[in-house]
C-alpha cells in the first residue's frame, strides 16, 4: 500500500498518524497548516515522508509495540530530545519512551516505523555489537543514534526515490523486496552507530518541564514550575530559549491555544459553547482569547467550533 495523505490543517498533524502516535502537538506560530505525507506500507513497516510549514512542537509516543527511525532531510532546524539534529545523527522512539521533537518552518523527515519484535529478531540473527542491541532496548540511555552523514546519506538515496515513485503512483516493488531493503539500509547504521552520550542539562530541564505541565490542563504557573523542579526562573528560561526557541510562559500558552483548537474542532456545538471550553483551559478573559486565537490558527474559536466533524483524515494501515 503506498500513496499521499494531504495535511489541509493543523488538525490533520495528529489525524492522519492517530493509529501510530498518541501526540500533543503544539503549533507555534501563527499560519495556515498545510503540507503532505507520502508513505509506503506493508504488514509489520510503515515508510513515510512529512514536511512541517510552520514551527512546532510534539510530545507523545509510539504506539502499537513499534521501533521508530527519523532520519531528517536537513530543510530546516530541528531537536529531538534538546539535541539539535545534524547530518550525523537518527533519532528513535520504542513504544512505552516517551519523545519530544522541535521543528523549525519548513523542517521536512523520513520517518520509518519497524515492528518491535522483529527488528531485535533481525539484529540478534546478525550478531550486531552488545552496544547495538542495548541501543534497541527499552531503558536505554540514549534515543538519538549517533552515526555518520555517509550512512544516512545513503538511506536517504534509497527511501526518497521510492516515496517519490509513491508519490506519482509509479511505485513497483513486492512486499518482500521493500522489506528488504528497509532492513537492509538500517540494520548497517545501527551496527555502526555510537550510543553512550548524554543530553545536556538545558534538554533534561524542558523536558522534566514538560513532564510536570502534561496533567494540567489550565494555566502552567511557572513559579510553581520553578519550585518543583528546583531551579530558579532564569534558568527555566534559559532552558526554553535555548530549546524551544521563546520563554516558559509563551510555549505554555500556545500550547493551551492548541489545546483549544482541538478541543473545539472535536466538539459538538450543541453540547459545549467556546466559552465552555475556553473557561475549561483557564481562558478568564475571552475577548483576549479570542483574539490570540485568530492570531495562531487564521480563524474565531466559534469558526473551528462549526467545521466539528468536517475533517476526514485517510489513515494508511498495514
């Protein structure tokens, strides 16, 4: 199975994976968003390339017992986890991790998404190094696999033309022949690759960050933030400047902005009013809300309310 998923909004970022990821995406600056995923599928391997228009942050996780590769195509700026990504670097998730990934305008990726079992199958039946395998298992120190850019120039040689023979309809290879050469143009990598590195403190600061603000569904206080962390507002804002690219308190309310908007696009009108949702996210003054929110997405709380249930999304599957 190969083709194009249309991304016509911001909505569709979560939608069209929905099957793969459980995701908090939070759009950062203001714009229409818009783009494509082509992909590749077959039982046990998912193969697809996405761009992002506009600056945005995802924090989630793989689901389905999988093992997840990012390997960028270097359009744009990105970090995965705090760390920048380069030209020598693949970033990977195994359900049960947690991920963060920050995407500057215009940052395009590959992302291949392996069945778990079968990829230590394969690199237990190659004998690749001890220091391979435990890259692969969960507990381990670091997600982000730190190879060479020969090697992923090379995967990028081989997945690109195929995704844009997808693209044009003109893809002509079997089951067994893309499995193939997924396995083939990976496993390489993964035995080649060095794993013991550490993130560095201002990446371990958002993240613990992120972790506390995840159950809260109102506005983060980051004094609060401060205390349980225990670091002091400047370095918590530091931290956010250097990773996200703007300070705690601005990450945190286009956040619940983009809470907002899915909130509202997944509402029936009928049942819950935008003041509903918005006083439900901490929103007191609505006539500020309203007008941050026209700002970030282009369009009224009450216009995202009345397209409910308009979106469709095709979601690929094996």
């Amino acid at each position: 199975m190969s083709g194009v998923v249309r991304r016509e909004s911001f909505e569709d970022l979560a939608g069209c994976m929905k099957d793969y990821f459980q995701i908090d995406a939070v759009q950062l600056e203001s714009g229409d968003f818009q783009g494509q995923v082509d992909f590749i599928a077959t039982k046990g391997l998912l193969l697809y390339r996405e761009n992002y228009p506009l600056r945005t942050h995802l924090e989630g996780e793989l689901l389905g017992n999988r093992f997840g590769f990012s390997i960028p195509l270097l359009t744009a700026e990105a970090r995965f986890l705090g760390e920048i990504v380069d030209d020598n670097k693949i970033s990977s998730s195994i359900t049960g991790e947690s991920f963060d990934h920050m995407m500057e305008s215009g940052y395009q990726q590959m992302i291949l998404l392996i069945d778990y079992a079968k990829l230590l199958q394969m690199a237990e039946h190659l004998s690749l190094p001890e220091a391979s395998l435990k890259a692969l298992l969960l507990g381990r120190r670091k997600k982000t696999l730190q190879s060479n850019h020969h090697d992923i120039q090379s995967i990028r040689e081989i997945f690109v033309p195929m995704l844009n023979a997808a693209r044009q309809g003109n893809l002509n290879i079997s089951a067994d022949q893309f499995e193939k050469v997924i396995f083939d143009s990976i496993l390489p990598v993964l035995d080649g690759s060095e794993h013991d590195l550490d993130r560095g403190p201002a990446a371990i600061t958002v993240h613990r960050a992120l972790e506390l603000a995840r159950s809260i569904t109102g506005p983060v206080c980051i004094s609060d933030l401060c205390m349980v962390l225990n670091v002091n507002p400047r370095t918590l804002h530091k931290a956010f400047i250097k990773i996200m690219g703007m300070p705690p308190y601005q990450f945190f309310q286009k956040r619940r902005l983009s809470q907002a908007y899915q909130m509202l696009l997944n509402t029936d009108p009928r049942e819950f009013s935008v003041t509903d949702i918005a006083m439900r996210l901490g929103f007191s003054e609505l006539g500020r809300f309203s007008v941050q929110y026209r700002g970030l997405f282009g369009e009224s709380p009450s216009e995202t309310l009345r397209r409910f249930r308009k979106c469709t999304v095709v979601v690929p599957s094996f």
